[in-house]
C-alpha cells in the first residue's frame, strides 16, 4: 500500500530536469543490462519504400510520452531511458544510423548542445572503440544503481560532461574523425567500431590546430547548407553556336545569402552565387510598357566591358507592366510554416512570423489567408480566412511554436488541398513556404516534391519559397520547388528583407503579369566573334525548348525588371578565344551567310511569354544594332553602369576567371559613381558588401 501510494505521489509530481551524470548513468546501466542478457538481434537496415529514414528514437519515444499514463511522470523517465538506451546499444551493435543526422545537426544548433548529450565514440588506433568513462560519474552509478549491474558486468564508456563529439559539415577532401577521449574504462566486450555510426552524421574536416591533448573538441559548423552545383557558363563561337536560350529568374535568394554571408565575417561558397539573382535583386528604372496589352519592353546597350578593353558587353533589360494597386486581383494566400524544432532560432521562426505580419498589413480586406504548419505531421492552423478578420489571422501566427522534425511533403500536400478549397478564379492562388531548411520526414526526395507542385501548377496554384536562418538551408531543392511551380524564391534574413520582399515588391512577388518568360538571342556571325552569357547557369533551355510552350520556364510579376548581360567579343578582336574553322560557314562569302538586310545587326533578341491563364505564348522581338551602342563605360545609363558592377562582385565571389584582374576597389568606384538616387540604400549596403569582401580576400 505504501508503495501505491509513492508511486501516486510521483505520477503527480513534477520529474526534475535530468543531469549529464544521470543521463550517463542511465544510459550506461541499460547497455550494461543488454549486454548481461546477451540480446544480439539484428537492428532494421532501412526502409522497404524508399522513405528517407528518421530516428527510431522517435518513433517509440513520441507513442509513448503520449500516453496519459506516462505523460507528466517520474515514471516516465524510469521506463523509457533505459528502453532508449537498450535501442541505441541494439543499433550502434549492428553499425546502423540510430539518429537522423539534420535532427542532431539542428538539436546542437539550437544550443542543446549545452545539455551534453551523449556523442558516438571513436575508434581507437588499434581498431577497437575508444575507451570513454568519466571517474564521478562511475562512482555514483557504483553507489545508486547496484541492482541494474550485475557484479563484474563489463562498463560502457561515457563522455565526460565536458566533452561531445565534433559534429562538422562533410567538405571535399575532408577526413572522417573525432577527437579523443578525456579519460576511458575498459569498453564493452561486442561493441563494433562506430566507424558506419559516424559517417552518415558527418565527415569531419580537419581542425586548424590540434585540440589540447586528451581533449574532445566541442564544434558544430553551421554552414551545412547545399547549393546546385552548376559550371560557369563558357565562352562559346558564334560560328558553331549562335543561339543562346534561357529562362528567366526573378529570384532574389543569392543576394540575400551573400549579404549573411559577408555580414558574418565569410566569403560565401561560390556555389551560392547566382550573378543574375544579385543583379535582378535591385530596382532599376528601365523604361516599361505604356499598358498590359504588350506586358514586356525591352531595352539593349553595348558598351565596353570595364574588365576586358577587347569585349563588349550587351546589356539586355526587361521592365515588366506594373499593375495600380486598386486594380490587383483577389489574393488567395496559403501560408505553408515550418515549425520543426531547428527553427527555434531568433533569426528562423520568430522572424518568419514578423515578416508574414507585415505581409498581411500589406493585403486587402477581401483577401482570405490560410495556414498550415508541418513538423513531423502537417496541421491545420487557420483555414480559408478573410483578411477582414485580421486579428484572427495575427493571432495564429502568434501562437505558433516550433517542435519536431520536419516533414513538408505532406505539409505541401495540405497547403494545396486548402488553397484548391479557397480557389479565386481570376486571382491569385498562391502557397507560399517558408522554411529553415530540407525536408527530412517521409517520401520527400526532390523528385517527389517536384511532381507534387508540378501536378498542382497546372490547378492555377503557384508557389513562393521563403528561406530563413543559417546551418540546414536545402538552396537546391528551394530552387526545384520553385522553378517547376511558377514560383519564386527568396532568402530573408533580416526584417528589412521581409519588408522588401513582402510589402515593397509585393505586386512582383505575388502578381504574375506573364509565366513561362523565356530568352533567346542570336548573335550575328559576320560582326560578333563568340559571347558569354553572365549568369543563368540553372536557367539553361535547349534551343527547340523556346518555341515548345509546354516547356516551362519562369514568372515575371508586376513591375518585376529582369537583366540579362552578355560579354560578347567582336570580330577580329585579340580576345577571341577559338580558331577560326577550316571547313564550314565561316569560309564561305559573306552573302552565303547572311541576308544582307542584316548584316548591320549585331543581334536578335527574342523574348516568349504566355498571359495569366493562357497556354499558348506571344513573341516579343528586338533587333540590336550599332545605334545601341555607347563608345564609352561613361556614356552608359546610369543604372546600366550599376548593374554591370554587381555582375562583376557576382563574377568575383563566384571565382570567374574573366574578371580576376578587376579589383573589389574597381568595383566599388564603378558602383558609386553610379549609384543615383538610392531611395531605400539598397545600393550603399551593396558598397558596403563589396568592401566587406575585399577586406576578407586579403586575410
């Protein structure tokens, strides 16, 4: 009777927070007890679907801390940890991944590693596991735990409360390790070495300088991000390839990433450098189109190239028809959250939740806002509401609160299925994602994703992606989502950048004026030698694909301006790079060639489009001549000069050779002698960025 009621007394009591020295006890008593009773079943080795696999722990932990009997209690903490600890044992016995490796990334990146969790141990020299104990630690399960250890029973190592494991991002050419162990016990005897545990969580890069001996160094590298791994485009002849076709990019998340980057005291990886996305990053007055009717007007200049006195370059800029606030259509908006535990950062969720208040600032009564949040399971928060109840809506996103893994396929599905439920025809029916990173839960490989938008596309439902914080940003597939949804992507990392993205440039991020915005331009033989185009690498399109109008390509929104630049060499001049060809066109007279009508042109530029709802595209042609041409960088427009300057910093972080000898200071002086007006100091804090990096190339 006694002990019922003690163990009342615990159920309703609150259980302390757990010491290192009793996770270790604990964690050390279950493998002790498993290895008494001899258990060596085999651990699962994956899944039979495909599914990308997450922890176990998990998978028992969640079930069972939801029981109404368990929850809240002592009890709890008596039963399951030793239960977790025979399931890590089990696992690590058979050299299986018993954690998900974006969970413990995320855990230590949230400053959970403070609460010393238990690290893989590494293998000694002569092969065997490291020996790994901590002398108190010892004493006290000695004294405590009699009736768990049998007399005699073999101990299993620790790591001293002091000590983790280093947990770094996998590099090329980076060496798998972890540092030693500050003081060891004899290991358990059947313990393989964790080589197969270590790898799947991270490679190990090596450490500038040895860590004290005996040590284990305490280092989580935040910068596990992926980019698309995409060549510089080349320099390619006009003689054998005139024609150079892309898609367009209104996308800002390069820029942004690169300022963080800059900002933090790094060079960005130049995988991360888009140049197109940093130069369409600002706005630039190029002269638009007098009404919708014709939704594009584009503008050419030549001019010489600063970096190369024997190129040219031939500055392409599109301004897109800017549609009056009073006349913008309906706005069915679905607000797709991450609230995985990783964005437990102030610079993750509590950001995302400011900048979708400035959003909703920014929408008309008689828009309807939804919301679904996604961590492990996807949830409904808010369905279809009129932004006329704005006080629900901010309540919402209030209340929300990270915790989990992170599972956005089914979230996606969700946001859709809702968006579909609060369909406006004629409007604009958009899910927009933010998240901190990959999507590591369920079937949610890159091609999964892509077919799940792909489908919805063709229902009139868009997507905007919205990247946030640093250590687990999955760029790449951030781009696949929102190329193949007719979509955009942006990387907001200060409240500034979600008051530019959000409420400035609201018509452009949310109001599609044109889809599937194509570019082809074809170079004149007799005049231009060969071309480069700067930038667009992952935008690349097959020549047929320009007139296919069931290839897609990007959106422009309303007053979106898009900028394409190329370095074009002329004929004859010392630059060019490839001989001319023995056999073919180019010995041939030049009235073989060319129609002779233009053969003063120095190219044609043509642009392909289809208007909202349509499917069938519109052409758009510019022939350029020598009447675009400027003699001098001096007698350049303004904002032509400033954009040539961000495409030389993009060129310079992305390691292009054509642009070696041009200084960060050659940079800066082009950009702020034509800087103009600069109403929002977009272009200062670019000046400030290029200083940045030229101080940081120096170290």
């Amino acid at each position: 009777m006694t002990v019922d009621k003690e163990l009342e007394k615990l159920s309703h009591s609150t259980p302390p927070a757990a010491t290192p020295e009793a996770r270790a006890r604990a964690l050390t008593a279950a493998m002790q007890a498993f290895d008494t009773a001899g258990n060596n079943a085999l651990a699962p080795q994956g899944n039979a679907k495909g599914w990308r696999q997450s922890s176990i722990i998990n998978w028992i932990w969640s079930p069972a801390m939801n029981k109404k009997f368990l929850a809240g209690s002592a009890l709890a903490t008596l039963l399951v940890i030793p239960a977790a600890g025979y399931l890590t044992i089990e696992l690590t016995r058979n050299g299986s991944p018993i954690v998900d490796q974006t969970e413990i990334a995320g855990n230590l990146s949230r400053g959970e590693a403070s609460k010393q969790p238990v690290a893989p141990q590494a293998p000694a020299e002569n092969g065997t596991l490291a020996e790994q104990s901590v002398a108190d630690a010892q004493a006290l399960q000695d004294k405590e735990t009699p009736a768990l250890v049998k007399p005699g029973a073999a101990r299993i190592s620790e790591f001293d409360a002091n000590d983790i494991a280093t947990l770094t991002n996998k590099s090329e050419g980076s060496a798998t390790a972890l540092g030693a162990a500050k003081r060891s016990a004899p290991a358990a005897p059947g313990i393989a070495p964790q080589q197969q545990l270590a790898e799947p969580m991270a490679a190990i890069a090596p450490s500038p300088a040895p860590p004290a001996e005996g040590r284990v160094q305490i280092q989580l590298d935040p910068n596990r991000e992926r980019f698309a791994n995409a060549a510089a485009n080349p320099i390619k002849s006009v003689a054998t390839d005139p024609v150079s076709t892309f898609s367009a990019d209104v996308d800002s998340a390069s820029y942004a990433f690169v300022r963080r980057s800059l900002t933090g005291g790094a060079l960005p990886d130049p995988q991360s450098v888009r140049v197109e996305e940093m130069i369409n990053y600002f706005p630039y007055d190029w002269p638009g189109p007098d009404n919708a009717a014709q939704p594009f007007k584009a503008t050419v200049t030549v001019m010489p190239t600063p970096w190369n006195h024997d190129t040219e370059l031939m500055h392409v800029a599109i301004k897109g028809y800017d549609i009056a606030p009073a006349t913008t259509p309906h706005a069915n908006l679905v607000f797709l959250i991450d609230v995985s535990g990783s964005m437990d950062e102030p610079d993750k969720l509590p950001l995302l939740k400011s900048a979708f208040r400035l959003l909703v600032n920014r929408l008309k009564a008689d828009d309807t806002v939804s919301i679904v949040t996604y961590a492990g399971n996807a949830g409904t928060v808010l369905t279809p509401t009129r932004v006329a109840e704005k006080s629900k809506i901010l309540s919402a996103i209030d209340k929300l609160e990270p915790g989990g893994s992170t599972g956005g396929a089914e979230g996606i599905e969700a946001a859709y299925d809702l968006a579909k439920q609060g369909f406006v025809k004629d409007g604009v029916n958009r899910v927009m994602l933010a998240t901190d990173g990959d999507f590591n839960v369920g079937p949610s490989s890159d091609e999964d994703l892509k077919r799940i938008i792909e489908e919805r596309r063709r229902d009139g439902i868009f997507l905007t992606v919205l990247g946030f914080g640093r250590g687990n940003l999955n760029d790449a597939l951030m781009q696949t989502l929102a190329q193949n949804s007719n979509g955009s992507a942006a990387y907001i990392d200060t409240l500034a950048e979600a008051q530019k993205t959000l409420v400035e440039e609201a018509g452009s991020t949310l109001f599609p004026i044109a889809s599937d915005v194509k570019f082809q331009v074809e170079f004149n033989p007799e005049r231009i030698a060969e071309y480069r185009l700067i930038g667009y690498e992952t935008r690349a399109l097959k020549r047929e694909d320009f007139n296919n109008d069931r290839v897609d390509a990007g959106d422009i929104g309303s007053g979106h301006s898009v900028t394409a630049i190329y370095e074009i060499t002329p004929k004859g001049s010392p630059a060019v790079m490839n001989d001319d060809l023995r056999y073919g066109a180019a010995d041939r007279a030049p009235a073989a060639n060319a129609d002779t009508a233009h053969q003063g042109e120095l190219a044609f530029v043509k642009m392909r489009y289809k208007r909202p709802g349509e499917d069938k595209s519109a052409l758009i042609t510019t022939p350029v001549n020598d009447g675009n041409a400027v003699a001098a960088v001096d007698a350049a427009p303004q904002d032509v000069r400033f954009s040539v300057a961000v495409a030389a910093f993009g060129q310079k972080l992305s390691r292009i050779a054509a642009v070696d000898s041009y200084s960060y200071q050659a940079i800066a002086d082009l950009a702020a002698a034509s800087r103009g007006t600069d109403t929002f100091g977009y272009r200062s804090d670019f000046l400030s960025l290029v200083r940045l990096a030229d101080g940081l190339s120096q170290r």
